[in-house]
C-alpha cells in the first residue's frame, strides 16, 4: 500500500507577498486541480468544533484572502490554510503555509488518501505531473517533489538530510534560479517550463521502492543532480514577478 500512495510537496523561502497576492495564488492552483479530477470541484474547511463541522469554501480570490486573514498571524506576516475535498477516509487534503521571513519555509502540499476511486484515478504520472506543474505555475516555487512515504523514509535512512531541496522523488521540480538541469537518463523524462523550472519525471510507471531498477535510477538522477550544485537548502531569491524572497 505504500508503494501506491504519493504526496506533493513544493516550497520556497522568504517571498514577501500581500494576503491578496497570496489568495490568487491559491485561486489559481485550486483552478487547476478542478480540471484534473471532479471531486475537487469543492473544498471544506474546519471551523473548529465537531458540532459545527465543515464549512464549503468559496474558492475566488476575494473569499480566499478573507480565510488567509482569519488564519494569520497577528502581524499579517505568516499564514496557512488547510483545505478538504471528498468524504474520509477517501479524500483530498490541500496544505499550505507561507510567510515573508526567510527563516519561514513557505510550503503547498498536496495528499491523497491511497483509497478509493479518487486515488484510482489520480495515482499516475500524467496526474501527479500535472499537480506539480499546477504548484509550479501557481506558487512559483523553489523546490517540489512527488513522492512516496516508503521512498521519503528510506532516502531519509540512508544518510539524506530530511529538508526540502535536498532530495529528488518520483517526479521533481527545480526552479530555474538553481541553475540548469543537465542531461539524465532514459527513461527520464524532462519537462521545460520556460519561465518557471523544469519538472523530471523518473520513470513513467508508478514508481515503488520494491521495484531495484526504479531505486537504482533514481539514485543515478541524484547523483547526477548533486554533482552540478541543484540539491541543497532552500535559499532567498528573486522570483519573476519581482517580489524580494
């Protein structure tokens, strides 16, 4: 069962961006995850007892900016959200947090329960691939990856420091602004988004740790990635839009 179930993480540092910059971000990228599944049509929200239970958030970047300034810190500085779609124990949780500190690691998450028909239909490479690229168009991250909780934990084990940048998955993303992907083996697949990042997909089939061939090009791949200075912590930088990370 492990080896079916991915997340997809991406992060970035110390963007300083207005609540309502960030609320179109999170338009945007619930937008995008409409198309790719039904059931992500509608989001919940906790409102913080069971006897009141869910609330259906309304997914414009006006109402957006008001659930983002419900959950912010006092100063407005740092702020999350944690979203729900489909009924336990088959749904879909959206996270996020984001802040404009560089000591703040700003994140986007998304994780499917290994249940169900949702997790039937959206459990491959042209989905999950189609996740990243939607965190990358969106957020404009840093890092991301798609990844599994087995193969997270092994790498983890084996010596890889337990921080996002640090470590590939089955499918990855990295911002320009780390520098150029080199060539990498067949069969991986590489994917140029002309003013985001690139996204690698490893292979094309689900990838599981049990599978030797899939753990042996994935630890090729970040070798490669490691030996021209792509993997390592997250970092302040200059997105395109022009904000100072």
């Amino acid at each position: 069962m492990a080896d079916r179930y991915f997340y997809s993480n991406c992060h970035w540092r110390g963007r300083p961006e207005p609540l309502e910059a960030c609320a179109h971000r999170l338009e945007s990228f619930l937008r995008q995850l409409k198309a790719l599944e039904p059931v992500w049509d509608t989001w919940t929200t906790s409102v913080g007892t069971d006897e009141e239970g869910d609330k259906v958030v309304h997914t414009d970047a006006s109402s957006l900016a008001k659930l983002l300034g419900r959950r912010s810190n006092p100063s407005g500085t740092i702020s999350g959200y944690w979203l729900r779609s489909g009924a336990a124990p088959e749904g879909t949780g959206v996270y996020g947090r984001f802040g404009g500190s560089s000591a703040i690691t700003s994140t986007c998450s998304v994780a499917t329960s290994a249940l169900g028909r949702v997790a039937e239909r959206v459990m491959n490479a042209s989905v999950l691939t189609s996740v990243m690229r939607a965190m990358a168009l969106a957020w404009e991250p840093e890092f991301g990856v798609v990844t599994s909780p087995a193969y997270r934990d092994r790498i983890v084990a084996d010596g890889s420091p337990d921080e996002p940048g640090r470590h590939i998955g089955w499918i990855t993303y990295i911002a320009h602004s780390r520098g150029p992907v080199p060539l990498l083996p067949a069969p991986v697949r590489v994917e140029r988004m002309m003013d985001r990042g690139t996204l690698i997909l490893l292979t094309p089939e689900n990838f599981t740790l049990s599978n030797p061939d899939h753990v042996a090009l994935a630890a090729e791949v970040q070798s490669r990635l490691q030996a021209v200075g792509l993997l390592g912590p997250l970092r302040p930088w200059v997105t395109k839009s022009g904000y100072s990370c």
